[in-house]
C-alpha cells in the first residue's frame, strides 16, 4: 500500500479520536482516546516524513486541527447544555427542585438509577414494623397512611421510605400508594454504591429528605375522625 495514504490515514485517525475524546465527560475515555490518537499522530507523521511536499502537509494539519477544533466546539457546547437546567425535562423539574442545590449531572445520575411507574391500583410501600429496602419519592398523587387502626390521605410530592434507608429503622406505618400516583422508586443498595462513587449525591439526597416532613404535614387531607394534632402526627409517619 501507498505510505503517504496510510500515513494521511492515521493522521486524520489521530485527529478524529482526539476530537471524540473531546466530546467524552469520562475522563477515562477521554485519556484512553487521546493516547489513541497520539499513537496515531505519531505513526502518521513517520510514515510521511520525507515523502509529503511541505504545502500537502500544511493542508493535512490544517484539516487536522479543524477536526480537533469542531471536537473541542462540540464537547463545550455539551458540556454547557449538560450543566443547565435546561437539560432536564419538565416531568423530572419538582424532584431537581426538592433535592436543592445539586448539579444536573449528579442529578441525571440519581434519576438513572429510579425506575419510575405510573399506578393503576394501590401499591402498598411499606408495612408497620418491617424495614423497606427501597426509597421512593412520590412524583403525583397521594397515599393512604395507617396506624393503630386510623389513616390519612397525604398528597405528594415528598420522599418515602427515608426513616429507614437513612437510620435503617423498620417503618413506623403502613403506606400505600394510591391509585393515579406517579412513583420514582430506588433500591437502596444501588443508591449507596452510587454514593460512594458521587460524594457529592448523598448529603444533597439527605438535605432533601430532612426538607420533607414540612411539605407532609402541609399536604395532609383532613380526616374527620381525628383531631388536627393527630392528623398531623399520622402524617408525620409517611417516612
């Protein structure tokens, strides 16, 4: 084979890796591509020493660097649209908004780990005296609070299940979804592995769930057969 073409290959190679790399968040990928495309360049450019007049070869690194700089163009522009608000949809707005301060990206992350389900029936959540091993955050919706025989109907959106994930309790009360609500779910043990590689996700997670019980007592439906305190204080169970 012709070197000059393969040399003019593994240049423009070189060039497009290291454009790639420049589009990756990872920055394990991005070192991995821009060794690739080092070894790239450098085999290109020993290929073509001696054999390329000087104007081919300031065409060829022209065009090289203008694939590096498209690279580096796109890579900001993504890294500017990953870091907006903007980024995140409508539907996902109320959860961003009661873990506070956190960055969309760490954000995108907790909700990767979510599966979100939409019910038709009542879902029980949690069962007096048991420990749950999930953590869910009521999006829509309400749910059915249970204890000692009485129970109140409390709107979301708020966390439930956070007593026992954060302290590892069992659950003060029996919660059940209801149908029409809107449910993100987590399993505990993914989100504790995703802590531990995000530091950054469980103190904005346990700021959020600390938040919680003020917007419980405000969102609870009167319940005629029991005082406002007692009201109150079943609702405060829906944890």
């Amino acid at each position: 084979m012709d070197p000059i073409a393969i040399g003019e290959g593994l240049a423009i190679l070189g060039a497009a890796l290291a454009a790639l790399g420049l589009l990756m968040s990872d920055l394990r990928r991005l070192r991995l591509l821009t060794l690739l495309a080092a070894v790239c360049a450098a085999a290109g450019a020993a290929m073509l020493e001696g054999r390329l007049p000087a104007a081919a070869a300031t065409r060829l690194a022209a065009g090289a660097l203008g694939v590096v700089w498209l690279g580096a163009v796109l890579g900001l522009a993504r890294s500017a649209w990953a870091g907006s608000d903007l980024s995140i949809r409508a539907r996902n707005r109320p959860l961003r908004r009661a873990l506070g301060p956190i960055a969309p990206a760490a954000f995108r992350s907790l909700l990767g780990l979510a599966r979100r389900r939409s019910l038709t029936a009542p879902q029980r959540l949690t069962r007096e005296g048991w420990a749950p091993e999930q953590l869910w955050y009521l999006a829509e919706g309400a749910l059915r609070v249970e204890r000692d025989g009485h129970a109140v109907e409390v709107d979301g959106p708020f966390f439930v299940g956070e007593v026992s994930f954060i302290a590892g309790a069992v659950a003060p009360a029996t919660i059940t979804a209801l149908p029409g609500a809107e449910l993100l779910e987590w399993d505990g043990k993914a989100l504790r592995s995703a802590f531990r590689r995000d530091p950054t996700l469980r103190p904005a997670l346990e700021a959020a769930l600390g938040r919680d019980l003020a917007r419980k007592i405000c969102s609870v439906r009167p319940a005629p057969e029991l005082a406002r305190g007692e009201t109150e204080d079943l609702a405060r169970l829906a944890v």
